[in-house]
C-alpha cells in the first residue's frame, strides 16, 4: 500500500481514514493468527499484548505529522452527540475485533444468525466510516473522568489508533473468557488476571479515545 496521501482535498481525509482501516484490519489478523498458533496456549496474558506490532506506524508516523493540517477541510461547528471521531474509530477498531477474532462465541452465533456473519460486519464498518468522514470535532470529552490524569499534548494520530485497536484486542480476547466459561470454574487467580488486565487495556482505550478527539479537534482547527 503506498504511503502517498492527496492532502489538497477531502479525498485526503477519506484515504488516510480507510487507509488506517485497512491496515487496522491487517494487524489485527496478524496479532490474531499469532495468538492461536502459540505453543503455549496458557501464556502468561500480561505477555500477549507485547507481540502487537502497530501497523500504521511505518506508512503515517514519517509523512502524516509535517502536513496533517492540509489533509482535513476546516469546519466551525462541533459534534454534541456520540458521533465524533474518537468514539467512532473505537466502534470501528472493536468491529473489526468482531471481524477478524474468531472465538467459539462467534462462530456458533454465526452459524445461528447469518446476518451476524463477516459481510455484516464489514458493511457495519463501512457505514461508520462514512460518518467519520465528515464527523466534527467532539465539543467535550464524552469518557473523560476528572479522576484521571488529562491528555495535554498526544502522541501521533498513528499512534493513538494503534493503542486504540492493541487495547480493544485485548479486552476482547479476555472477555471472551467469560462467554465461552462458567466463571464459577475459572480459578481465582485467572478472574483476578482478568480483572487487572481489563482495567488496564479499558484505560489505554479511554486515553486513546481522548488523544483521537484531541488531534482531530487540533487539525480541524488549525
């Protein structure tokens, strides 16, 4: 996929943003046919996440930060409800969870529902990414909490969509756990595992979510 980007147009924007789906899509079933090809099935889970490689790194982090502010057309107004583009790259990275991760759960639902099967789920993608195409700026951060620390300066949007989609991974897989299981047969010690990592990767998602909001709000304004 080549890395050159039309920053002179809104065609800039859409490209970039189906791009970054694209590769998403990629890494995600990349980490994802590493994860069940594992010798060792019963890894440590506070190693997995380690072997998630961000895939938009190498085509956006080089050329995407010096001309990000040619690539989207400049609008005033603001987004007052759900649709702006940090929440909605988080319903986009957890499709394409549903996508790619094929846990016993989703198959024996796509077996008893075909409308639940891959080409709903890519046309569901393919709907939200038309609204993020023209989604505005989010007027305030709607899962901020004034307990935790505030993003002030974010990193790359490349980066914050990578720990975006690493982080819905993450919780997929381990709540999967509890929908395959009867959590009164799961040892303690996996629930407690469970319960750390949880809060760990829906904290990485809120902050990313953030960062995305943020570095939206900075290149549709200028």
């Amino acid at each position: 996929m080549t890395a050159t980007i039309d920053f002179s147009q809104q065609a800039g924007r859409i490209k970039f943003e189906k791009d970054s789906v694209s590769l998403l899509i990629q890494g995600a079933r990349s980490f994802y046919s590493y994860y069940i090809s594992r010798d060792n099935p019963a890894q440590s889970e506070e190693n997995v996440m380690t072997h998630w490689k961000n895939p938009l790194s190498d085509l956006f982090i080089r050329e995407f930060e010096n001309d990000a502010r040619h690539l989207f057309t400049r609008d005033e107004g603001y987004e007052l409800g759900m649709n702006s583009p940090g929440i909605l790259w988080d319903r986009i990275t957890i499709l394409i969870c549903k996508l790619v991760i094929k846990s016993p759960t989703y198959i024996k639902q796509c077996k008893a529902t075909p409308s639940s099967g891959p080409t709903d789920v890519n046309e569901q993608i393919a709907d939200i990414l038309t609204v993020l195409h023209s989604s505005l700026p989010a007027k305030s951060i709607l899962l901020a909490k004034e307990q935790t620390e505030r993003v002030r300066n974010p990193p790359s949007l490349a980066e914050s969509l990578g720990v975006l989609m690493k982080s819905n991974i993450g919780m997929w897989l381990n709540q999967d756990l509890l929908y395959t299981k009867d959590p009164q047969s799961v040892p303690t010690t996996r629930l407690q595992t469970y319960i750390a990592l949880f809060a760990v990767y829906n904290s990485e998602r809120n902050r990313a979510i953030e960062e995305i909001e943020i570095s939206y709000r900075r290149i549709l304004r200028g």
